[in-house]
C-alpha cells in the first residue's frame, strides 16, 4: 500500500496570502496525484488531478505541481472560501490512499 | 447537473448489515466507474471500493474483503454497497464517487454521504 503523507497537519494563513500544501508518497505515483478540498458537512471537491491539471471550474489561484513522490498544491491569495481540509490523493496503485489532510485555518 | 444521492444509512449494531444505494443522475452513468469512500467521525478520506461502468471489474480494499461487495444496476442508474459483519471501525460517513473517466480512479463528483453507525 502507498502511503500518502501530508504536511502541515494545520496550516495558519491571513486573507490573501498564500498558502503551500505538501504531499509526500511512499513511492512514486508517477504523476497520478489529485487533490481535494473538504469543508465541514460537505463532500470532497476535486481541484487537481495528474498532479498539475486544475479540474472544471476550479479558480487559477489553485496550483499542484510535482511528480514521483513529492507534490505541492498552492493557493495563492487566500480567500474566505478557501478556508478547508484538502486531501491529497494517489491513483497509480491499488488501493487509492488518501493523505490524512491539511486544514487550511484563518491566522 | 450530475447528482448522486446516497441512502440506506442508520444505526446498526455489530454483527448486522446494510445495503447503501446511490442513485446517480446528470451524466451517461454506464460510461464511468463508481465508488464508495469512507470518513470516521473527525478522520479524514479512506478508499473503499470501485467498480467499473460495465460491473464486470470490482476493487475494495484489504479491511473489507469478504464482508463489503460493491454493485451497480446500469438500467437504474444506482450504485450499492453491501456491506455485512459491520463492526465499531466501519462507523463512518460513506460517499458515492463519480470516477472522471471510465478507467481512472480519482472523483470528480461527490455526494453527500450516508451516515452509519455501528453500535451496541
């Protein structure tokens, strides 16, 4: 099993600054990474997949980057509405593993 | 507007079982693979199953084999997990998950979820 690992558990952020996720894999996942953002009482929403491709209608603040084991979701300019839990999630392997999550909090 | 709605949740004691059903809508449901992910109260996403859009392929994950089957019925656009033998661990959230395409497994529709609860 691959084990996805996410840093920081809590990530304290002002209003417009920006914010930078990580993810780590226990072994490479090529580029088959997506990301997710959860807000409380919701399901997922998929922001990125194949690491770097923002999915439909997600804003261009949202950026992933990386490949292999090591990736990186930014947001740039912090809004509101970003304020969340965001998955990481690797898709080469069986079975698909989620990381345990980042929250993204108001500083 | 693709809309998957779960069901089938509830309080269930240990030992017993469900069958959690999700009836999609907005979208060619055949052509796409479906699955179910969990969430433990305050945990975050963990993989359950994924079927494929003709039903002919199946995958779940170690801690439910044997105990958890994964299902669809493509006249009636709905998804199902049956799941038995449920113990205190499968207390969860379960969401129905739309695959982006026919053969890859990351979601980009959600529903709301189930809730079940197992307990004594």
């Amino acid at each position: 099993e691959i084990v996805m690992t996410q840093s920081p558990a809590t990530l304290s952020v002002s209003p417009g600054e920006r914010a930078t996720l990580s993810c780590r894999a226990s072994q490479s996942v090529s580029s088959e990474l997506a990301w997710y953002q959860q807000k409380p009482g919701q399901g997922p929403r998929l922001l990125i997949y194949r690491a770097s491709t923002r999915a439909t209608g997600i804003p261009a603040r949202f950026s992933g980057s990386g490949s292999g084991t090591e990736f990186t979701l930014t947001i740039g300019s912090l809004q509101s509405e970003d304020f969340a839990v965001y998955y990481c999630q690797q898709y080469n392997n069986w079975p698909r593993t989620f990381g345990q999550g980042t929250k993204v909090e108001i500083k | 507007e693709v809309q998957l709605l779960e069901s089938g949740g509830g309080l269930i004691q240990p030992g017993e079982s469900l069958r959690l059903s999700c009836a999609a809508s907005g979208f060619t449901f055949s052509s796409y693979a479906m699955s179910w992910v969990r969430q433990a109260p305050g945990k975050g996403l963990e993989w359950v199953s994924s079927i494929t859009g003709s039903g002919d392929g199946t995958y779940h994950i170690d801690s439910v084999k044997g105990r958890f089957s994964i299902s669809r019925d493509n006249s009636k656009n709905t998804l199902y997990l049956q799941v038995n033998s449920l113990t205190a661990e499968d207390t969860a959230v379960y969401y129905c998950a739309k695959s982006y395409t026919q053969a890859t497994y990351y979601f980009d529709y959600w529903g709301q979820g189930t809730l079940v609860t197992v307990s004594s």
